[in-house]
C-alpha cells in the first residue's frame, strides 16, 4: 500500500527521528509502516476509526494545524523536515493551501506508486 511505503522510507531515511501522522477511519493502509517508524523509536500518531465522521475526512484533526505547529519548531527540534500533503482534494486552492501552511509537497489521491516515489526523493534531496 502506498502509506506502507512511504512511512518504510520515511524511516529508513529518518531513523529514530521519523514522525508520521495518519489521519483516517477504518482504512488499514499504513499500518505497516507506522509499526517500522515505532520499532526504530520513532514517533507515530494515528487517528482511531471512533473519532472520524467519515473514513476519509477525519473531523478531530487537522494536518494543517499539525505542520503549523511543527513549522513553529526550532529547526533543531524539527521544525525544517520533510513534510508532504497527501489528501483527496485536488484543486489549486487546496496545493496552495498544503504550500502556505508549510508542506513542501502536495500529491492528490489515488496516488500511483511511482508519484510516491518521486515525492520521497524530492522530499529527501
């Protein structure tokens, strides 16, 4: 699944300093690499099926405010990593609005395998 492989990368690249964050409902995807991420003493937050109004659209958590906040950080505690929007909106207006609250990156579902891929190396250098 592409959030499996995405986290997988992510903590291989990042070790015990990767942070992933998953927003969903019942959705499976990703639970292989949120487990990777805790195993090399990373840090993970997943969104439990019981607080989403819809699988998809999560309304107890916001990936905006999140990097806000991760934004406002020290680049020595982290405020400067690699952080990439994955959603299901696909306007302009919503890539523009991943960019201004501080993501690099913002890729629109269904995303192909390769799109991740790409993502992950631009995001990496």
């Amino acid at each position: 699944m592409p959030a499996d492989a995405f986290f997988t990368s992510l903590v291989a690249d990042r070790g015990h300093k990767a942070i992933a964050v998953v927003l969903s409902g019942a959705d499976g995807d990703g639970s292989l690499g949120l487990k990777a991420i805790k195993e090399a003493g990373g840090v993970t937050f997943a969104q439990c099926e019981d607080t989403a109004k819809f699988d998809s659209m999560p309304n107890t958590a916001d990936g905006f405010s999140l990097i806000r906040q991760v934004r406002a950080l020290k680049a020595e505690a982290g405020g400067q990593i690699p952080a990439a929007a994955i959603t299901a909106y696909a306007t302009e207006q919503e890539r523009q609005r991943a960019i201004d609250a501080g993501f690099q990156m913002h890729l629109a579902k269904p995303i192909d395998l390769t799109q991740l891929v790409l993502m992950i190396a631009n995001l990496t250098g």
